[in-house]
C-alpha cells in the first residue's frame, strides 16, 4: 500500500494536536507532519515532500495564501487544500486559482479525510507523473475571448440583471468551470451541489460575479494555444454543441430533469483537459521542445486530465468520471444510459454532424455501445431532434 504524505500547516498549537488527535486512526495508511507556520511548512518541504498539503489560511507572518502560492511553484502536483473559518471576500478572491479545494474551518476530520481521500485517489486517474505536474500549474481556465469581451460589457451595464450574466457564463466552458468550482466551496456554504451555470450566478450574485470578473481576472482571457492550427473558439462550440445533445438525448430518453443538467454539464465540461494542454503548451514554463509532444498527449490524455483537475476541483464524482471515459464509456460503472456513456454518444454524434455527416450514423461510437443499450434504432431520430435545435437556433 502506498502511504500518501500530508503535511498539516496551523500556527494555533491546540489546532495541530486536535488534528493529530483525529487523524490518529489513519497512521498506517498516511506519513502526516505538522508545522506551525508557513516559514516552517516551506522547511519540511525543503527536506522532504508531500503529496498533499493542509494549511489554515489566517496565520501571521506568511498566511495560507502565501503559502500554498510558493507550494504552487515549488511542487505543483502536490494538492493543496486551505481551511479557514472567516469566509470574507477577500480571502476567497486571493485563493481563486492557489487552493484546489477550499474547507470551512472548524472542519469535521471525516470531512477533511474524506477531501484528502477523494483528492489524491484521483491520481490513479493519471497514466504519467508529468501529467499531475501539468495540472498542478492551471489556476483558472481561460475564457473564449468573445465571451469574456460579453460578460465584461453585461457586469459594466447599469441594467445587468442574473439572467443575462447566468447566459453568457453557461455558454462558456471556463466560465461553468470556473463559477461551479468556487461556488461549491465550503466557503459559499451550498447544503447542495450547484451544477448549473444559472443556478450558480444566482448564488454567487452580480457583485461577487463582477469581482472576479473584473477585479481578480479570474475570468482571464487573451490566452493563446501553443498548438499550430488549434482554436480554442472551436473547443468552446463543440463544449456547449455537445451538451446540448447530451441534454436533448437525455430528455428524450426520458431521463430526470437531474441527469439532464449533469448531462449538459458533463458535456460542457468534456474537453476541459484540451483546454489545459493547448494553454500550457503556450505557457513560458514549457519548453518549445515539448509543444509536438503535448500534441499528441492531448489527443491520448485529454479525458483523463480533465478528469483529475474536475476531481481536484471538487466537482461530482458522476461529471468527474463522465469526462474521464467519455471516449471508452465501457470502462466506468453504471448499467444502462449512464452518464459516460450519454456524453460519449453526444460527443461523437457532435463530431459527425462538424464533418458533415460522413461516414454512416453513428459512426465512431463505441463498437457494439447502442446495441448492448437497446437503441441502435434511436440514433437517427436524436439526429432529427438535435436538427430540430438548430433549425431554432438559426431562426429558420
């Protein structure tokens, strides 16, 4: 059994014994250190590192922001989770991006241990160490450039309303990322996963919403692809094409109105590890040397790192697996029109009717997927119900 590290960071001393306290029984299965500080958490991991870090967020000297910035550039696979008890603007705004995951503070230990858990299994998503490494850097995913010049001028209208900043951010993929992760933390206090773009505008509220946006860049956009020939405008349309025929295909099958805002969600959210290789492969911390390499990682790696950072994040369980296999839904658990295999169908369904329809209807699913579901036949009527959409869409 692999023992995970954790290094635990508080500069209360009842806070750390309390920890130890509670955290006793999990001793054969994690090496756990305790610092003091933040100076003192950077001089364990100086002589040795974690696998993942818990730090308090209020400290004097170096706080729990400072912290977990200079983890980040130091050891960026490691996983870093922030617990604090005062839930300020402030303090949410500067650990947008730092912290994978943000914890209420005092924060139950089954809570904390089921976080620690959950966090760091994901790893066994990951084929290659390098791939945590590559993670381990994004902070918040970029925006489309068209939807962030939207939701600029929507925040800055004296008329703004939820709706019309809930629409522009359901539309684009880093913004449902970016929104739904924040709006989950324990800071925010949801009893229930948000998993709807509108739902968590109206949460988090136009002035909260326009902080990020303009305050904190948390909605950044202008970044480019390191990846000759690759659009991130195309990535953001087949995101929100394909989860509009996974919701469609959903509600047809008479699916709940539940797993049809999953479905849309998943399929929003598909292609986010695309999204991290074509922006890193851009970034001054990979060598030019790597950018053909990251080409191809992207096409055999792309759902399983989009996997890990949703799981980092602390999105559902069923989106996380969702995008992991939504090229091979054989592989995930589920009887029936799971959620993987929805996406996957919705996903290369979308990719048929981009290239024109070639090839025959279906093409390109998982051999034998409709048949072992019972709705071979069912496919040619998803495509007149997904043509029925855009005839809408385009106003025909």
């Amino acid at each position: 059994m692999t023992m995970i590290h954790i290094l635990f960071v508080d500069d209360e001393p009842s806070v750390l014994q309390a920890m130890q306290r509670s955290m006793h029984d999990m001793r054969n299965e994690w090496t756990m250190r305790f610092a003091s500080s933040g100076e003192a958490a950077l001089a364990e991991l100086s002589n040795s590192p974690a696998d993942v870090i818990v730090s308090d967020m209020r400290m004097p000297g170096m706080d729990g922001w400072k912290l977990l910035g200079e983890v980040k550039k130091s050891c960026p696979q490691m996983v870093r989770l922030i617990l604090s008890g005062h839930a300020d603007p402030c303090s949410i705004m500067r650990t947008v991006g730092i912290a994978h995951q943000y914890l209420a503070k005092p924060c139950e230990s089954g809570a904390l241990k089921a976080a620690i858990l959950q966090t760091y299994s994901l790893r066994q998503l990951l084929s290659d160490d390098r791939l945590a490494l590559l993670v381990g850097r994004v902070d918040m995913l970029p925006s489309a450039p068209k939807a962030f010049q939207e939701i600029l001028t929507c925040l800055q209208a004296p008329t703004a309303s939820l709706a019309d900043a809930a629409r522009i951010v359901g539309r684009d993929l880093a913004m449902t990322a970016n929104v739904i992760k924040l709006v989950n933390s324990a800071f925010f206090g949801s009893r229930q996963p948000i998993t709807t773009a509108s739902r968590a505008v109206t949460y988090l509220g136009l002035d909260t919403l326009g902080a990020l946006v303009l305050g904190h860049s948390a909605f950044k956009s202008g970044v480019t692809t390191g990846i000759a020939g690759y659009s991130l405008e195309r990535l953001w349309q087949h995101s929100l094409d394909t989860a509009v025929a996974a919701r469609t295909i959903a509600l047809f099958e008479k699916q709940s109105a539940a797993m049809a805002e999953n479905a849309f969600l998943a399929g929003m959210l598909h292609d986010v590890g695309k999204v991290v290789f074509a922006t890193r492969a851009a970034a001054s911390d990979v060598p030019a040397a790597s950018i053909d390499e990251a080409t191809v990682q992207m096409d055999a790696h792309h759902a399983e790192v989009g996997a890990y950072l949703l799981g980092l994040w602390g999105f559902p369980n069923a989106i996380v697996e969702a995008v992991a296999f939504h090229h091979s839904p054989s592989l995930a658990s589920g009887e029936g029109l799971s959620l993987p295999r929805l996406i996957h169908i919705a996903d290369r369904l979308v990719h048929q009717r981009e290239a024109g329809g070639a090839g025959p209807v279906g093409s390109g699913l998982e051999p034998g997927l409709l048949e072992k579901l019972g709705l071979a036949a069912r496919c040619p009527e998803w495509l007149v119900a997904l043509g029925q959409l855009d005839t809408v869409k385009s106003g025909a």
